[in-house]
C-alpha cells in the first residue's frame, strides 16, 4: 500500500574522502555556567578538549532526571553518598557507575588510577582517562 525505496548510504561511509567526527562541539566554562564567546562567536573545539567538555558535562548530569536526556545519559553519585553504605561498596559503586557512563564514548579506551578523597560532607573521585587523543585527569565531587 506504501511505497518503499532502499536507500543504500554504504558510499558515504565507506568513502576514504569523507571525515568521521564527532560532530561540532563547544566550548563551556562549567563555572560561569555559559558556553565560551570570542569576537561575538562561540569557540568551537575538538580532540581532547572536546572529550574534556563532554566528560564534564556527563558527570555533572543525574541520570534519568531530565526528560531530554535517552538512553541512561549522566551518573547517578548522589545518592551513595546518603546511603549508609560501607565506603568500599560506595567507591566500587561510583567507579562502576563512572565507567558505565564514560565508556560509552568513543574516543575514550579506558579509564585508570581512581582515587578516592573523603571531605567531612562531600567525596572527591579523581581518575584518568584515557583516549585515543591521549591521556586527561578528571574528577568529580560528590
């Protein structure tokens, strides 16, 4: 009753010519809350500094909290810091939990050296990551 058509996109992506990327990507000062402006433009970036934004932005995302977000998108840290869980499950849960969302990208072949800080009311999760852009520390405080 409806029409059909096969589309075969095949020589697109198999096209020595054609650049695979990531797509364009922005630079955003996470302090001031607002995406990085020169000469009236936004300042695009790549490679790792495009990787460090996306991390940022990951982390800093509760998971299944905002509609917009599909597929588990962001971590969920909060809540094993109210827990009353033994620490050593929380740090085992939150690597977990960073390296599930994390290595869905990607760019990045693994993730190393977690080390955990304990402050009187917030944790520190600091670790390495490791690209095929190279290798970046990030953290997170929870």
């Amino acid at each position: 009753m409806f029409p059909t058509q096969e589309v075969n996109i095949d020589y697109l992506t198999n096209s020595p010519n054609v650049e695979k990327t990531n797509g364009k990507s922005f630079l955003f000062d996470f302090e001031k809350g607002d995406f990085v402006v020169k000469d009236g433009r936004l300042v695009k970036t790549d490679g790792i500094e495009a990787l460090k934004v996306w991390i940022e932005k990951i982390l800093r995302t509760e998971k299944n909290k905002y509609k917009i977000y599909v597929n588990g998108y962001g971590v969920t840290l909060y809540e094993y810091i109210t827990s009353g869980f033994p620490l050593a499950f929380v740090k085992s849960e939150i690597e977990r939990e960073i390296k599930g969302a994390l290595l869905t990208n990607k760019s990045i072949k693994s993730l190393s050296d977690f080390e955990f800080t304990r402050d009187k009311h917030s944790l520190k999760v600091s670790f390495t990551v490791n690209s095929v852009y190279g290798s970046t520390e990030s953290e997170v405080i929870i």
